[in-house]
C-alpha cells in the first residue's frame, strides 16, 4: 500500500540538499539517457542494413567458371572452362537440395545502346530465367516478369529498370506493349521492374533491361555458354550444402580436380549475411557495456552522495535508534531515498531519451520518401526499456546497500557525542 506519508518524508529529504541531489540525479540521467540514445541508434543501424538487403534469398549462392588450378585427367593446369547450359539441367536433375536454379548471362552495353524514338540511354542487358525472382525479389510498376513462355519460344520482349523507364517513357505512361530497340534489335515491352534489395549483382536492378535468357543468348551468339548462375536451397537445407553439392556436380562435369579449390568461382550469401548477424551481436554487446559502464558511474554517485547524507543525519539516525527504531527501518530509509532518486532521475533520462529517437525517427521517416535512407528507423523495443527500467531500479538499490550499512552501524552514544 503506498504510504503519502512516507514519500514526504523522503521528497523533503531529497529536496532539502536540491543543487547536490540536481547534480547527483543528473548523473543516473546522463547514463540511462546514454543508453536508450545507443541502443536506439545501434538498432537505427540494423534495420537500415536490413532493409538494404530485404528481398533477396539468404539461402543463395551463385557460380562463376575460372582457370584450373590443379592438372587432371591429361589437362594441364590453368586450363580455362565455361558453363554450359547441360550443367544447369544436371544440376537440376541431381542435386535435391536444390530449390531454384537461374542462369545468367550479360548482353553489350554500348553508348545508347537502349533507345526507343528520339530518346536514348546507356544501360545494362541482362538475360534471366524466371526462377531469379526466387533469388531477388521484383517490385514490377508495370506488366509482369520473364516467364517460361518467353524462355521456350525465346521471344523478343523485355523488362526495363525504373531509371530505363525514365528515360525512354514520360512519367505515368504504361509503356507495356510498345517497343524498343536494344543494341539494334527491337523487343516488346511486358513489364518494368525495381528491384527491393539494395544488393547488386551484375549491375543495379534500375538501369538494366532483363531478356530472356535463351533469347540473348542465341541474339548475342553465345552459344550455350552460361556467364554465371544463381541458385536457392529448399527449406530444411542450407546455402552451405547446396553450393558444396554444386560445385561437386560441376567439377565431375568438367573433369576438374576434386581438390581444386579455384577452378569454380562462388560465394554465398548465407555466410555473408551471418557475418552481419554476428557483427551487430558484436555491436550490442559494446552498447550495453558502454552504456551500463556510464549508468553504472552514476550510480555510484548516488551512493556517495547518499554516504554524505547519511554522515549530515548522524544524530537523528541516532536518535531514531534510542527510541526504538529497527534496524529494518532504517535500511528501508535509506534505500527508498536511494532508489527514488535513481527512478525519477532514470525514468526522466529514459524518457528523454525515447523522445529524441522519436523525433529522429520521423525525420528519417521524411527523408526516406525521398530515396533509400541507410539508417532505419532507431527505435527502442519495448522489453528493451523494460530490462532498463529493471536494471535502474536494481542499480538504486545497490546505491543505497553501502550507505544503509553505514546507518546501521550509528549508534545513539556516538550520534550523542558527534554533537
């Protein structure tokens, strides 16, 4: 039951030293404060590499041929070999880790080489399969992706990227069904496309037109030579098995060494994006040792400051003893004291700082209807500030331990002759 009464009795206490307790509250202020402002920015931090890197697969990975690097079955070493269209189907038959497969090749990028009436721009030509949108997701402003129709019947249509959009078409004109010419041939338009991550692999998702992989590939005379492909795990395996079983298929495909470690190019995303993970584990664990480090020194001005305040009140801690006053009392004095002034200072750094980030996060709010913001929004989770209330109340109590021994050693005899 709360006890008016009480918190009085404390609050007078409190106030009647009010530049000291000012001082000594702004301490346990600036610490809480210093906390909530670096979680908050540390969480600012994640959300804005995450959002950088949503939509695409984190169970992917993609391959690349390159020089042998080992002699084997006759070939000598730094012998060159190309990916061919068959691996991509023995890869698919043999492989059951596999979720999606997409092949990919590049097409020449000239000056102007994307053009339609007077307008004209330099941009990338890409051939895809329609399993990439398992790989990097697609935002499509307009029409539809590549699908297999295009891919069996090699058709002469294409996806452009916003910024090709741009360029070519004015601003809200549906440009599926028109046509434009791409290093001299003309294709249909089906559909315009922004990619949602900010990852780029073979150039940005806006300044490329996508084709359909079997359609640039024979328009560019390429044979079946595959320049690099993208492939998705199932559910239940990793990125990790799957580009080991790859790269296995691969080498027996091409009579490459088993223990040839550079003929066959990847990378992995899912090691790449644990990288993160592991980084921004890294980087809590900084924030609250820096963070409780600072709340920690405040805290222990509070004790110092409650250890004055003890010695002042020697006679009428005495006095309270000689007529009766239990030890308990006493302790609970002096904690409350302690732990009220710690709570009103904290809470008061903890909401301060909540409306600082607040106020942060709707300016980036602003800012990213303009473009891609790096930082995300930096906000506080709620067990987040719980777990900071709870140690704050936990450190205000340890601020008043000291001192509440020291009470109890007072003894009326001693208060009497202090005097």
């Amino acid at each position: 039951m709360f006890d008016l009464d009480r918190f009085q009795e404390i609050w007078v206490t409190i106030t009647r030293n009010k530049f000291r307790s000012i001082l000594t509250g702004f301490g346990v202020f600036w610490g809480i404060f210093m906390l909530v402002i670096m979680l908050g920015a540390g969480k600012g931090l994640q959300l804005g590499m995450m959002q950088g890197i949503d939509g695409f697969a984190t169970n992917s990975c993609f391959f690349y041929d390159e020089l042998t690097s080992e002699p084997y079955k006759g070939f000598k070493k730094g012998r060159k070999w190309n990916i061919r269209n068959q691996d991509i189907i023995a890869i698919k038959n043999s492989i059951k880790e596999l979720d999606a497969i997409s092949p990919t090749i590049w097409g020449p990028r000239g000056t102007n080489n994307v053009a339609r009436d007077d307008k004209a721009g330099s941009f990338g030509v890409i051939g895809y399969y329609p399993d990439y949108l398992k790989i990097e997701q697609q935002r499509m402003k307009f029409g539809r992706f590549i699908n297999e129709v295009d891919i069996l019947h090699k058709r002469k249509v294409c996806v452009l990227g916003t910024d090709v959009y741009s360029e070519l078409f004015k601003r809200g004109e549906n440009p599926v069904g028109h046509y434009v010419r791409v290093n001299g041939i003309y294709y249909q338009v089906v559909g315009v496309s922004a990619g949602v991550s900010q990852i780029s692999i073979g150039g940005r998702s806006s300044e490329r037109v996508v084709i359909p992989f079997t359609t640039l590939q024979q328009i560019s005379n390429y044979g079946d030579a595959v320049h690099m492909f993208g492939a998705t795990a199932k559910k239940g395996y990793t990125a990790e098995e799957l580009e080991k079983r790859i790269i296995e298929v691969l080498k027996i495909q091409h009579d490459i060494a088993p223990n040839d470690t550079k003929a066959v190019g990847s990378f992995n995303l899912q090691k790449e994006f644990r990288i993160f993970d592991y980084l921004f584990l890294g980087i809590g664990i900084i924030i609250w040792i820096v963070g409780l480090g600072t709340l920690f020194a405040g805290v222990i001005g509070v004790s110092n400051i409650m250890l004055v305040t003890v010695k002042e009140r020697t006679r009428e801690i005495g006095v309270r003893r000689a007529l009766g006053a239990k030890p308990s009392v006493i302790m609970k004095q002096i904690l409350s004291e302690s732990l009220l002034l710690t709570a009103m200072a904290g809470i008061l750094g903890l909401c301060f700082g909540v409306g600082i980030l607040g106020a942060v996060g709707a300016g980036l709010e602003a800012a990213a209807t303009e473009g891609h913001v790096f930082f995300g929004d930096p906000v506080v989770p709620f067990n987040t500030a719980i777990i900071s209330t709870i140690v704050l109340l936990i450190c205000g109590l340890l601020a008043g331990a000291i001192p509440a021994q020291r009470a109890l050693q007072i003894k009326a005899i001693d208060a009497i002759r202090e005097e």
